[in-house]
C-alpha cells in the first residue's frame, strides 16, 4: 500500500470523525471510541492518537477520541 493511499485514507477518516461531530448538540463533550487490531507502536495507532489530540485541541476539549487496541 503507497504512502499516498494512506494518507489519503487518514484526512478521509479525520474528515468524517469532522462530519459526525457535527451532528447533534454537544452537551457535555463526546468521546469518539476507535478499536483496530494492531499493537501500540503501529503507525496506524499513532496516527489515531495524533487525530485525538488535534481532535481535542480544535473542539477546546469538547470532544476527545477513545482509543483501544489489540495488540
């Protein structure tokens, strides 16, 4: 898989958690729960752990992501 596929598939997936959190009031924050199968040191898992950060920081911590993995 190219690094551009990848990328790719990240910013869609960073557009839509976007999309979905603007629906609905935001009473109290939301937490996103994202689980995948791979270990900690993965680049995937670091990557949802940057997006939960940018996450909180742009919602000024309204909203965070949970995130749980496998491995």
């Amino acid at each position: 898989m190219s690094v551009e596929i990848k990328r790719t598939g990240f910013f869609v997936a960073l557009a839509s958690v976007f999309l979905l959190a603007g629906c609905g009031e935001t009473r109290g924050g939301k937490v996103l729960t994202l689980a995948h199968g791979l270990d900690e040191g993965h680049t995937v898992h670091r990557a949802m752990v940057l997006m939960g950060d940018r996450l909180e920081e742009y919602s000024d911590g309204r909203m965070r992501i949970a995130i749980y993995s496998g491995g």
